[in-house]
C-alpha cells in the first residue's frame, strides 16, 4: 500500500479505538468492552452537535445570531438576481450594514506602510473588490467559517485525526482564508458554483457575475473529459465482463459541462477544467442503487484513489459472503491497520448489504453464487432438477456423517463449511447442489475464492479541483462542506450540522450507532446463467 494512499484514509476516515490515546478512561473501558465483542462495530461517539444546516451556510449579517437563520438572509450568490425574491433582491443591492471597522492607510504620507496592511489586503482589501461585498458582510461569513472549522476540528480531534495538542495544525495558514472564504460564500443551500475560480486553468471571465453573485442562470462550462492515453481503464475499458466486472456500465461518465447531483438533491458545478489523470481533488462515488453516496478528498488521481476502494470493497464483499471466521482462516494472516480502519468505513458496509452492489459483484465473481442462500423453495425445485446422485454422495460423505471423514482436506472443507455465516431467515437455506459446490471449493479449489479487484462497486465523478500547495485542514474543511450539504450518508465524518449517519434520523442519537447486522442480503438478487467457467 502506497503511503501516501494509507495517510489518506487514515485522515479521512476513523481509527479504530486502539489508536486514540487521548480519550477518557470511561470511554476507554467502553472501548474495550466493545474490541471484546468481535467484529462488532464502535458507535460513532462523535455526533456533532445538532444544528441547522441553513446556520452553517454564507449569510448576511444579521442580529439574531443564535436564533434560526431564514432563507432570507442567506447570502444565495449562485442564484440570478431574476429569481430572487423583492426582499432578497434588495438586500443583495443595498446590504446597508453597520462596518465592524473602518482602516485607512496613511503609509502614502510617510512612506511607512504598516506590513499588517497587506494582510488586511488579503483577508479583506482584494476580497471587497473582487467580490462586490463589504467588510461587514466578509467578517461575519469569517465568523461562520471558524464555526465550520472549529466542528470540523473538534471531530477529528475525538477520533485521533489530529492531536488535540498539535500547535498549528487547527488553524489555517493565514494565506488560505482568503480561498477557504472564496469556495465557501459560493456553496449555497442547493448549489456549489465558484464562479470566480482563477486556479488551475479556470477562467473567471466566462462567467457572466457580478462579484460573487450570479446575474443569470448557473451554467456549467468545465468537463470532465477524457485523458486518451491507452493505458487509462476509464478512457479504454476493458470489455470482458470478468476482468472489468461491469456490464455496459462506465464508472466514469465524460461531460463536456459538467454538473453533478448527489442524493439529496444538492448539485455541484465543477470548478475547473479536468481530465481522468487530474490529481488534487474532490471526488463522489454513487452506489449503483442510487440511494447511497459518498466524497471524498484525495491529492491522487481518481483512478489511483479508486484502486484502493476496490481492494477494500471487494474484500469486504468476499468476507461478508464467507464470515469473519472462514476469511481469516483463509488469509492467514491478522489484517493490518489499514483494514481495520477501512472494515468500519460505511462506505464498504453498505456495498455488502445492498443487493444492487451484491449482484454487481455475483455477476462478476460467480465462483461466490453457492454461498448465496436461496429461498426454500427455491432451493426445494433445485433440488428436484438437479441430478442428485453424485452430489449426495459427496455431501454426504462429507457432512452427514462425520466419522467418515479420512483426510484432512475433508476436515478442513467441514470446518469452513460450518462457520459459514448465519442464514438470513428459517425460510433460507442452501441446495444439494450448492452445498456440493461449497465442499468442492473449499476442499480443492479455494484458491479461486478471490475477489475479482477489477470490479469498481461505486460510479465515480470529480467534483471539484482543489488549490495547489494547500494544507491538509484547508482539504479536509472543503471536503467537510460539502459532505454537509450533500448530506452523503456513506460518509462516517465530515457532517458539521451533526447529521445521523445509517437512519438519516436526526432525533435518535443511537443511531449514529453503525448497524452490523446482515439483514436479508440475498433478496432481490438474480442468479444470472453463467456460461462461463464456475457454475452457480
Ligand atoms: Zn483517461
Ligand atoms: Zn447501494
């Protein structure tokens, strides 16, 4: 594993409990109790403060600073004056407010300019101008990003991220304000749209805006284009569908303009020019049931990044499939850090328990069909086509009566065969055929229960570039903003407003609580004719 690849996950994602050194000796105890419970999953402690999401977005400066915001007073700069209402309007033209400061530089007379001017030109100056807004507007936006960071901060410092005594690593370098300002006055509450972006070949004056405000519609004009080079799996993928795991689906769909729209509606207007191979990132991986999504931040390119969660995705789905108990006495080996972390990722979770990701991955790895628990009646029919007579032998043999069992390959495969996972309901189980295909497997060929690490079990997109040169908190706090606001329920971290991850249920705090159980994973799912070389 790349290092830089195990940084990323490492800071985007939670460490197990036996890394965070700092946590009180009640949670400690909890924590060990829970590590005793195997593969039982660590409630998310962490719930963020509840709070209105609207509060965390840009805003006018108002007085009633700790009563709800109304929509009225967000600042809306990606919406076109014509759609605003006659309110809205003219507090987007007059925005008469009291200025917290007035600064005149006086340097000219002297010739003495205080260095902290250029400061103020930075933070303030270049922005009033560059914007169309005034000081006032400015200082109170700076407030609710420090909100916004300081949520963002307290997370990661409860789940290890960043050591609560790290000198520096909790604020933004001052050069980075003026740009954290920038992307964040143009997140709205349904729309990111950074009209006035000028890094990375973006060109600001194809946008028809005045300052930071929308005069018409929002249009996209950056794609995400091809790289055309014949290496990349996105500009010529692979056609066999056992190497590539995917039927006429691209992971990655091009655009000459390019807009995206998550789950819940929001939507995303790319920033800048790109191709496949752009490194520096944001990115959004949907699961193919549309229901789920997920962003992310990388510095690698998206493929890069998505080679890393296809060998966790596909892993996961190949473990939840066989039990804990069979995929680690195949592997043996104890699984490393970086597996501990990704195995509570949400993301991974919600592959195995969804049968579009399920069927994805069966319609790819058919080797895995025998383990899929039928319906009893299902079964029942199989049972009555199939021809029974050498099946049963070999399932009885191998199983009905033990005290026939001679060698060890035979002992083995019944070991395996009896810390199979848990069937879904009593009216589940598996046919004669499949458990012969199961004892075959696990006796001589268990060398093809592997995963097929081609199959990308998420659609994936850029959706925003990020600066060069940037700290990791300014990416981190970028990437939490938009987690907020796309309310990306595969995301463990990164929901400032304190939104419950796995229910989507605001009032329950247990919720947060990550679900482990199986559930009835095997409904729904098609057992397609394989032609091909394992049979179902
Ligand atoms: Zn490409
Ligand atoms: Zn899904």
């Amino acid at each position: 594993m790349h290092r830089t690849q195990e940084q990323q996950l490492l800071s985007s994602e939670l460490l197990p409990s036996n890394s965070m050194e700092y946590i009180d000796d009640d949670e400690q105890n909890n924590n060990l109790q829970q590590q005793s419970i195997k593969q039982e999953i660590q409630p998310l402690k962490c719930s963020n403060p509840i709070v209105n999401r609207q509060s965390l977005l840009p805003a006018y400066p108002t007085f009633d600073r700790f009563g709800p915001i109304n929509r009225d007073h967000l600042l809306l700069s990606n919406i076109s004056s014509r759609n605003l209402t006659k309110e809205q309007r003219q507090r987007r033209t007059y925005h008469p407010f009291h200025q917290p400061f007035t600064l005149t530089d006086e340097g000219n007379d002297i010739s003495v300019r205080s260095p902290f001017l250029e400061v103020y030109d930075d933070l303030y100056g270049n922005l009033t101008k560059r914007f169309q807004i005034d000081n006032a507007i400015l200082s109170y936006n700076y407030e609710r990003l420090r909100t916004c960071m300081n949520i963002m901060v307290q997370e990661r410092i409860r789940y290890g991220l960043l050591a609560s005594d790290t000198i520096g690593m909790k604020e933004l370098r001052m050069v980075e304000y003026p740009l954290a300002m920038e992307f964040y006055l143009q997140i709205d509450d349904e729309l990111f749209f950074m009209k006035t972006c000028s890094f990375r070949n973006a060109k600001p004056s194809l946008y028809n805006h005045h300052g930071i405000f929308s005069i018409h519609e929002p249009k996209a004009l950056y794609g995400l284009k091809p790289c055309e080079q014949v290496t990349c799996r996105f500009c010529f993928p692979i056609t066999d569908i056992l190497i590539r795991g995917r039927q006429n689906q691209p992971v990655v769909q091009f655009s000459s303009a390019q807009k995206h729209r998550f789950v819940n509606g929001y939507e995303s207007i790319l920033n800048c020019p790109v191709t496949c191979i752009t490194k520096n990132i944001l990115y959004a991986l949907t699961c193919p049931c549309g229901q789920y999504d997920y962003i992310g931040y990388t510095s690698l390119t998206l493929d890069e990044q998505l080679k890393y969660h296809r060998e966790h995705g596909n892993r996961i789905m190949h473990e939840f499939i066989l039990g804990s108990e069979n995929s680690s006495r195949m592997r043996q080996q104890t699984k490393s850090q970086e597996e501990l972390i990704a195995d509570n990722m949400l993301l991974y979770k919600h592959s195995a328990r969804c049968s579009y990701a399920m069927q994805m991955f069966l319609d790819c790895n058919p080797q895995y069909w025998c383990f899929v628990p039928m319906s009893t009646m299902e079964a029942q029919t199989q049972n009555l086509t199939s021809d029974l007579s050498s099946v049963c032998t070999a399932f009885d043999r191998s199983l009905t009566f033990p005290s026939n069992i001679h060698s060890c390959h035979d002992q083995e495969a019944g070991a395996y065969m009896t810390d199979l996972p848990p069937l879904p309901s009593e009216n589940h189980t598996f046919s004669v055929h499949q458990r012969s295909k199961q004892i075959q497997l696990l006796k001589d060929k268990r060398e093809c229960l592997k995963p097929n690490l081609h199959l990308d079990l998420y659609n994936a997109t850029i959706i925003a570039l990020m600066p060069e040169g940037y700290t990791e908190l300014f990416y981190r706090l970028i990437e939490a903003l938009f987690i907020t606001h796309a309310q990306t329920k595969l995301n463990t971290l990164g929901h400032l407003d304190g939104m419950i991850v796995e229910n989507n249920n605001c009032n329950d705090i247990n919720a947060r609580t990550v679900n482990d159980r199986r559930g009835n994973w095997c409904q729904n799912l098609v057992r397609r004719p394989s032609t091909l070389l394992f049979d179902q």
